[in-house]
C-alpha cells in the first residue's frame, strides 16, 4: 500500500496496468475503494492504461489537515500536481468525478501541458456552487459532525427522507450506507466539505481556455450533479463531447460499456 508526503499529509495512492498513464480523481466522501465498487475505474482499463488512483487529503487511507484553506480547488489540483511529481509523470490522461473533476478541471487549468485528454464524469455543479442542491446536504452533514460527532450526525442524517423508506425496503444496502458514512475522518471530511462548499466557485470563465480534449459523461436525475452543469461546460470547453447516460446508474451496471466509451475516446485522434 503505497504512501507519499504532499503537502503535509500522508498520500494513499495506487498504480495498476500498463500502457500510458491514466490518473483518476474520486468525489467528495469517496476514495479508491469507492470508486472500484461504483465502477468509475472499471478493470478494462488497465490493460490500456497504466492507472494512478489515489485517496485524496481527508478520504479512505489518506491523512487529513484541518485548515479548510487546503481543500479549495486550488489546493486540491495542487496536491494532484504534488503526486504527478512524485511518480515523475510528465504528461497523463485526466479522469475525475464530482470533487474529482473539479480538481481535473483547475489541473487542466494550472497545468496544461501535463494533461493529454480530460473525462468528466458526473461533473460537479458549475458557477452554483454554494446554492447547488448538494451545498445544503453536506454543509448540514458538517455542521452534525461538528456539532454532535461522526456516529450521532450520521445517525439523525440517516433519519431525514429517503433514508428511512431505504432502511425498511432495503436494509442491507442501508447499512451499507451508514458503514460508508462512519467511515468518515472526522477531523478531515468537516474542512473538507466546508473548503469546497463555502470556498471559491469553479471560474466559468476560466473554461474557456481547456485546451485538452474533453469528454463530459452525465447523468439524468443526479440532483447533486446536474445534466445542467455538464451542458454548461460542454459549451464552454472548446474541444468538448457530451454523453448523457439512460438512466443514473447505468455505467455503474455497464462497467464493461464505460472502459469502451473512455478507451475510444482517449486513444482516438
């Protein structure tokens, strides 16, 4: 289980495949192990890319900083640029969800010249980002946790709706919900959330300039990551394609159907 110092905290990140290097950023309350069971990293690709994931600062078996300074977009890219340096990548393909593609985008931004092609998959709101829907669920989960600690703000979290239709029609997957959310670093998931809920928008128009070639693959019905934003930035970015899934969790069920869609897209001219 490799580690590295950046920026302060200890760095979890893994290398698998062979090929060209693909790096791959997770959401917000997300890490490596999340993105494999959701299928944002399904296993084709490693037999065309060599893939870098990593945990970033505060999530899975990363460590964490409390100063919500250090979780801003621009912080986040940084620690991103940090790993880059350290596995001596000088130039990669650029894969994020959610927080992940907002840290993908201020890279591309910062470091033009490290980025061959961009995936945005499930692009985070845009220019809404303090009163996009998602900004009142996490900015409410941190103040519970602050407030109350990890265990009491997930339990009366886990009591506001859906949850509790979740919990008596599915209770396996309820429980795995809770599991996930106690899993959580206290210390590190409050500034977390708070640097990019209440932090500095992502820049519309700062878009403008991505000169990679980017695919924008959305999801219908994704309240906290709207069709919307991915149309926005789709008319923004210069060299851009959009894709819109069927349905929110089909390349989640499809894992096969998203390696072939982002291959084709990263290998093509």
């Amino acid at each position: 289980m490799p580690f590295t110092e950046i920026n302060g905290f200890q760095m979890h990140y893994e290398v698998q495949g062979k090929g060209p290097p693909l790096v791959v950023a997770h959401g917000l309350l997300s890490s490596i192990a999340m993105m494999q069971l959701l299928g944002e990293v399904p296993p084709p690709l490693f037999e065309a890319f060599t893939v870098v994931t990593f945990d970033a600062r505060a999530h899975g078996e990363s460590g964490c900083t409390t100063d919500p300074g250090d979780y801003v977009w621009d912080s986040l890219a940084d620690d991103m640029y940090q790993l880059f340096r350290h596995l001596e990548i000088e130039s990669a393909y650029l894969s994020g969800s959610s927080m992940g593609g907002g840290t993908a985008i201020v890279f591309a931004l910062k470091h033009p010249e490290m980025v061959r092609k961009l995936v945005l998959l499930s692009p985070p709101p845009v220019g809404q980002q303090q009163s996009a829907p998602g900004a009142s669920l996490f900015g409410g989960l941190a103040l519970l946790i602050e407030s109350l600690g990890l265990e009491d703000a997930v339990d009366i979290a886990l009591r506001l709706k859906p949850w509790p239709q979740v919990k008596e029609s599915a209770p396996p997957l309820f429980d795995w919900i809770r599991g996930w959310l106690l899993s959580q670093k206290a210390e590190g998931i409050v500034p977390a959330i708070r640097g990019i809920v209440n932090g500095p928008a992502l820049s519309q128009e700062a878009f403008s300039q991505i000169n990679a070639p980017t695919l924008l693959i959305a999801h219908p019905d994704d309240e906290l990551h709207p069709v919307a934003s991915a149309e926005l930035l789709h008319r923004l970015i210069p060299n851009s394609r959009l894709m819109v899934a069927p349905n929110p969790l089909h390349y989640m069920l499809h894992r096969d159907e998203l390696a072939a869609v982002m291959t084709e897209f990263l290998n093509g001219e």
